[in-house]
C-alpha cells in the first residue's frame, strides 16, 4: 500500500493533523480498475505494475490540479479526498448577529462544498478518460468505476507506529462501496454529491452527457440503500 502526504489543502492542519479531527463536508473519492485480474493474467507483474505506476502519477497530477488530496493506494485501487474551504470567520452563534452576516457566510460554504464536489467530479472524469485511452488496458476490458461521497470525516494521522495521515467514518465507507458495486467505466455519486452539482443561477446540473438517477437493487441491498447519480 502506497501512501501520500496530504497536499496543500484549505482546512488548515490543527498540530499537523497529529490530533483526530472531525471535518465537516469533506468529498471522499475511491477509484478501482474493474477486469484487473484479467489484465494482469494477460501482461504479468510486472507489466501491471508499471501501467498502474503509471496511471496513478496522472491521477496524482489530476488531483492537484483540481486541489484534491491524493490519499494512498492499494493494489489497482486509489484513493483521494478533497476539503472544502470555510469562511474565514466562524458562523456567529450569537442571536443578535446581523441575519445578512450569516447568509452571506453560509453561502460561501456552500459555495466552497460545491466546487469541492464539482473538483472530484471533474478528477473522476479526467481519470476515466485516462484508463479509456491506454490501449492496454481497454484490450483486456479493464475499466475505471470510481464512488464519490459527501458528508463528514474523521481526519488525522494515525496512532499506528508506521501510520500517516489518513480518514475514517461513514462517508468513507459509503464512497467505497458506491465503487465497489458500480458498474465499469461508471462515476457513482451519494445523492448529496450529485445535488450539489447544481447550478444555483440556473437550478440545472453542472453535469455534462448522459446521467441517471436510480436506485438500483445492488446499491440498495449491498450499501444501505444509498440514492445514487451515476455518470
């Protein structure tokens, strides 16, 4: 398993992450190559290794271009997150406080979620692109199926003696299985993902091509009923 440092991020670190944190509205990304064993049946090792090698250094470029956080890697399964950035004052909790403060505060967060969403719908993008223009693996039918959640995180590094900085909670675990269950060369997003690609000005997608809201049989049995967009 490979891991990353955490790249410059919005949320400032509290003692370099060493103390768990609860970050509110983070987007988790997990990405896998569906029909890997068979692409590695068909090239070996070590051809796999130097295409996956290969492949995540465009995902890292990718995810810095977008302002993601490149997580760690596991085998053919890469994992990313991005942080939304929050006001620079902290939403007054004062009854007196002026009620335009606080909608124009509360506005810039939600302004600030979507386009972390709208950064990890544009990686996921890029990323399958990536697989679908490397000859070697569509020859084998080998694919990008990525999950992408929004919600909170446990963040920070780990207690363990060899452990970095890494995310815990149910976010991270609904954004694994909305990957795990998608189909090939598909982008699965919670619900709250796929709403917040929503263009307040004009109250329609941000979304580009075919996209469809459903509730498969899948995705309802096997990860508690998740509401998902897949793209």
């Amino acid at each position: 398993m490979a891991l990353h440092k955490p790249i410059d991020i919005p949320l400032p670190p509290t003692n370099n992450w060493v103390t768990k944190q609860r970050v509110e509205n983070t987007v988790v990304i997990f990405a896998d190559l569906s029909g890997f064993q068979q692409f590695a049946a068909d090239y070996g090792d070590m051809t796999c290794m130097g295409v996956v090698e290969g492949l995540f250094e465009k995902f890292d470029e990718f995810a810095r271009l977008h302002q993601l956080t490149p997580l760690k890697t596991n085998g053919d399964q890469y994992i990313a997150v991005g942080f939304s950035a929050r006001p620079k004052h902290i939403l007054p909790r004062s009854f007196n406080t002026n009620i335009h403060q606080r909608a124009s505060l509360k506005e810039s967060l939600s302004r600030s979620v979507r386009d972390a969403v709208s950064s990890a719908f544009h990686f996921a993008c890029k990323a399958r692109d990536e697989v679908n223009s490397h000859p070697l693996l569509v020859s084998s039918s080998c694919y990008l199926r990525v999950g992408i959640a929004t919600g909170p995180v446990i963040a920070g590094r780990s207690s363990r003696r060899l452990g970095n900085f890494d995310i815990w909670g149910a976010t991270v675990n609904r954004a694994a299985m909305l990957e795990q269950f998608t189909a090939p060369n598909t982008i699965a997003m919670c619900d709250r993902s796929g709403s917040l690609l929503i263009s307040p000005e004009h109250n329609r997608p941000l979304l580009h091509g075919n996209h469809l809201l459903l509730y498969p049989k899948y995705l309802k049995t096997k990860a508690e009923g998740i509401l998902a967009h897949i793209c």
